[in-house]
C-alpha cells in the first residue's frame, strides 16, 4: 500500500490544520536559524494553492517547563 501524500488530498473549501515544526533556535527574541520555518514553505504553498476554506499551523516554542 503507497502512503498518501499532500499531493493525493482534495483541500478545496477544507479547514486544514497542519502541524509544523517551527521550533526555531532564538537568541533573546530573534530567530537564529529560518530552516526550519523555510523547510514547510512548499507544504503551506501547495495546500494553499488548493483554496481550503482555512490553513491552521499549529507547532510549539521551546520544551515544557524548560526541561532538557
């Protein structure tokens, strides 16, 4: 059985909620390092080049209480 990808799913007038890794490194307020944010950009551009009715990201800054 093949994996369905972003490709294979009709977006068109869905809400999507996608997960996204933006835990970026930060230096006080300013992000150190984009990969991560510029690394979803293609997912994002595709689905939103299917007109869902809504895109939401959902992702995470940091670790919980700050453990390590």
């Amino acid at each position: 059985m093949d994996k369905l990808t972003v490709r294979d799913v009709d977006f068109r007038g869905k809400r999507v909620l996608v997960r996204v890794d933006f835990n970026v490194p930060l230096d006080g307020e300013t992000i150190t390092d984009t990969t991560r944010i510029r690394a979803a950009f293609p997912t994002l551009r595709h689905i939103l080049s299917c007109k869902p009715q809504a895109l939401i990201l959902m992702s995470h800054l940091g670790r919980p209480n700050g453990e390590r």
